[in-house]
C-alpha cells in the first residue's frame, strides 16, 4: 500500500494541468447572475452535444457582433461546506468556448463558435468578458485561505478550486498562494494562482503540484519576493 501511495506521489510531482486550451479561465457567479445569464438552448435531437459547425441559439436577443464566452456550471459552494443547490453562495463555471451573436431577431440570437476547448452542451451559459477588477477591496489579504472544492471530478487535483476568501477580503487576480503537504516524510508543495474574485470568494488555477489536494487544505500567500 505504501508503495502505491509513493508511486502515485512521484507521478503527481511533475504534473502541471493544461491551461484552457484558448486562454478563457474559469469563473465564479452569483445564483442569480446564472439565474439571468443567457443559456444555450437545444437544436438537435438525440444527441447531449454540439460543436462548432452546429446553429447555437439562445432566447434572449443579444448585440448583433458582441463577444461572449460559452461556461458551464459545475458545482455550488457556500461558506462552510460544498453545496449542490440554488440556494448556494456562488457557482464554479467552466470554459467551453468563445461566440459571437451572428444575427438576432424577436426569437432570440444566433451564435458563431470563434474558439473553443469542448464540446457545447444544451444549457450551458452565456456571460460577458470578465470585468476589471474593483478597486473597491482591501489591499491586505489574510495570511491563509481554505479550499472549499474544486470544479473538476479528479481524484488528486483539480484544475480550478474555490477559496473561502474573496475580492473583500484582498485576494485579486493573478495573486499566487501556496498548499504544503507532508507525505512519507516528504515535504509535497502545490502553487494556485487567482483568475477570478467575487466578494466572498474566489477562484484559483493551479499552476503546479506535486501531490494531493483536498477540500479544507490551507493555502498561505507567496510573498513577492519569492514569486
């Protein structure tokens, strides 16, 4: 057993997750901004998917020319624990593709795939390029953050994790923090580094890991002296 579990820890420590495959990262949503973003709504019958070279509509009539970003929701998170509801705080949301809205009438908007990383499912959601920051938020974050979850079913790492801490708190984009582990007596270390911050909470991208990461694991701040 202990072998397996060293094994395991050697093939984690040179893996580094894919970065989306067109540079769209992840982002987090109230469940009333996923409430109101515009959804992707079914063309074909028989088939869970879509791809580029399929009609995408939506009801909504949206800016003839305007850019959006495909996402879809994956998991629900509250301040205490992981949270498979509506009623949560906030929801992960993964990239699919980037559109833009080719022609709209009083039916809703027609949409042109312009890149994208997987395939398009009925129900995804629409949502505007991610806004600047706020300046509006405090310019010293906390010393620790606490992972709530990630948005990915992988066993050992997920490529995006939720923090309990957000924009209120200091956290801000680009910022990297650090989870240190202790495994048969070896020092394991995975660097995150923020893409998206709501008030509460906040969403990181892991950059490297040489082991596992679970939920309630603690991620201190890289000064910028060691960046």
């Amino acid at each position: 057993m202990r072998l397996c579990v060293w094994l395991s820890v050697l093939w984690l420590f040179a893996l580094t997750p894919a970065v989306a495959g067109f540079g769209l990262p992840g982002r987090l949503v109230t469940a009333e901004q996923l409430g109101l973003a515009p959804k992707i709504i079914p063309v074909m019958y028989g088939r869970q998917y879509l791809t580029r070279d399929d009609q995408l509509l939506v009801r909504e009539v949206l800016e003839h020319g305007s850019t959006w970003h495909i996402y879809r929701p994956t998991r629900a998170f509250s301040t205490t624990e992981p949270s498979y509801h509506s009623a949560a705080d906030v929801w992960g949301m993964l990239p699919v593709a980037s559109v833009t809205v080719v022609t709209n009438d009083d039916q809703g908007s027609r949409l042109a795939v312009t890149a994208g990383m997987q395939e398009i499912r009925p129900g995804d959601r629409l949502l505007k390029p991610t806004p600047p920051p706020s300046a509006e938020q405090s310019d010293v974050p906390p010393r620790a953050v606490r992972v709530l979850g990630g948005l990915q079913d992988h066993h050992y790492m997920q490529d995006w994790l939720v923090l309990d801490h957000g924009a209120e708190h200091g956290l801000k984009p680009g910022q990297r923090w650090r989870i240190e582990h202790e495994m048969l007596g070896q020092r394991l270390v995975a660097d995150v580094e923020i893409g998206d911050t709501v008030e509460q909470f906040s969403l990181a991208q892991i950059i490297s890991s040489q082991g596992p990461i679970k939920i309630g694991d603690i991620a201190k701040r890289i000064e910028r002296h060691h960046e």
